[in-house]
C-alpha cells in the first residue's frame, strides 16, 4: 500500500502573512478561525479575560475550556475557505508566539479503493501529523474536500469503505485533546457530511459569495494603486452586482483582476478602470455549488 505524504508548512512565514492580509472581504470568517484556535490551544486566555472582567466566575466560560478540536470551514466554492486555511498559522503564530506546523492532506487521501485502505490512510495522516510535532509546537491538519471521506453514513448507497472511512475520522478526532493538534474540515457540500463529525465541530465557519459591502472592498483594493472615482467605483459594483450568480472571490482575484492585467500588457497600455470594466463585462461567473 503506497504510503501517505501529508503537505506541511512552517509558520510564521512571510508568504503567508502577505496572503492572510488579501484576503479583502473575509474579516468575519478570518477573526472567527483565528479565535477559535486561540481558544483550542490557549484556553488560559479565557481564563485571565474571565478574572478581569467576572472576578466572581463565569460558569459558561468553562464550554470554551471544553471546546473540540475539530473546526469546520463550509459553503461555496471559490470563497477562500482553503486559503483561509493554509495561511492562517502565521497570524495565529503571532498570536501565540508559538512555532505552527500546518499539514494537509493529499488529494489521493481515498486512495486506490482497496479494502481497509481509506480508514487506514486517515488514521495515518494523523500520526503522521502528530509524530511531526516537536515539543512546544502546536500543528493544524487540513483536510480539504472533507465530504468526500466524511459522507453521511445513512445514505443508501454509502459503501462499507465509507462508513469505515467516517468511523476511523470520529476516532482520530477524539483523540485529537491528546495532543496540541487540530483538525480544519473543508467542504462545499456541509449537508453531505455525516452528522456525527458536524456535531463534534466546535464551529462551522461559513463562507459566501461577496455582498454588495465586500464587492466594494474588493474593487477598491483592485484599483487602489491606480485614478479612480467614487463614480467609476460604483460603476464596476453594478456590473458585478448584475451577474448572476454573483462574482465568487475567487472570479474576481484570480480570473477578473488577472485578465485584466493581461489585457494592459498584450496592449501595452497601464492597467485602468476601463481595461478593468471591460475584464468585468466579458468574465462569466463561476456556477454555485448545490451544497446538499
């Protein structure tokens, strides 16, 4: 059976703390991870908060010492999920002043549908991230595309290797208070996954196409380097607001803005709000995923 490689990434890092700042638009979902994690691997913050502001106790306060390791980043694709995911050791590392591995694991993760080799390979991404750790580190393991090896159990057709595949992912994840490890499940469909691993989730992060207010923070950070009005500001967030389905973030950053650059090289022209509205007019937006 081929072994298991998971991807990893020392935090703090540069790269990662430049790639944590673009990602205009998400500052809800960005403060709600990095809390979360906050509170997973340094509960003692709640503690020092909990006597400076209740002296006399606070009992609730004792649910965030209990909080499960496992978080859960749901919704559309093209929203930032993944990228949320693999940058976010730098800022928590800053937070922390602590040394972050951030593992993922393959896209071959089922492997090649041998018997035994899906419950095998999960349970061999978390030692593997665990052995990894070095004492005094805390670590992340990302699982993207978490339907796929969390699939709800009760589905009729759900295989033998699937329900063993779910029951190896619960197990691993109980173990997870063990060790200063957690786990971050992507997915765009949340209603696939099994009950069981969405109850043991401390929370489910959710992510969605951009608003109209996140639509203007995106253009402005497109065309802050560049003339712009409020008037033209405005025209290029009607014509984002007309496609339907919406502009995902993912359209804007990697096929709308890219585009458009493209377009002033091959004319040789400096990069304007015109090259960017005509980028605009022509993009198709990416199709929503049914999420069930």
């Amino acid at each position: 059976m081929e072994a298991l490689k998971l991807y990893e990434v020392k935090h703090p890092n540069r790269e990662s703390r430049n790639r944590f700042e673009e990602l205009i638009g998400l500052d809800h979902q960005k403060n709600q991870l990095l809390d979360n994690l906050i509170s997973i691997f340094n509960p003692d913050m709640i503690n020092q908060w909990q006597k400076k502001h209740h002296s006399k106790g606070l009992h609730v306060s004792k649910l965030v010492a209990r909080s499960s390791p496992l978080i859960v980043l749901s919704g559309d694709v093209g929203c930032g999920k993944t990228e949320l995911a693999n940058c976010i050791g730098t800022p928590l590392s800053d937070q922390l002043n602590s040394i972050v591995r951030v593992f993922e694991t393959p896209s071959d993760v089922r492997g090649t549908g041998m018997v035994g080799q899906l419950s095998a390979r999960i349970t061999a991404a978390f030692q593997q991230a665990r052995s990894k750790l070095k004492p005094r580190e805390i670590g992340i393991l990302i699982i993207d595309e978490a339907d796929d090896i969390a699939t709800n159990r009760d589905q009729v057709h759900a295989h033998h290797e699937d329900r063993a595949g779910v029951n190896a992912l619960i197990k691993e994840i109980n173990r997870l208070r063990e060790v200063p490890l957690v786990v971050i499940l992507i997915t765009n469909r949340i209603g696939a996954m099994d009950p069981a691993i969405q109850r043991r989730a401390a929370i489910d992060i959710q992510f969605s196409r951009p608003n109209p207010i996140q639509l203007r923070e995106i253009l402005e950070f497109l065309t802050e380097e560049i003339n712009v009005t409020i008037d033209e500001i405005n025209d290029l967030l009607e014509s984002c607001k007309a496609k339907k389905p919406v502009f995902s973030f993912s359209d804007l950053f990697t096929r709308v803005a890219k585009q458009a650059i493209l377009q002033a090289q091959r004319e040789d022209k400096p990069y304007s709000v015109q090259i960017l509205q005509e980028t605009i007019n022509r993009t198709k937006s990416s199709p929503v995923i049914d999420q069930s």
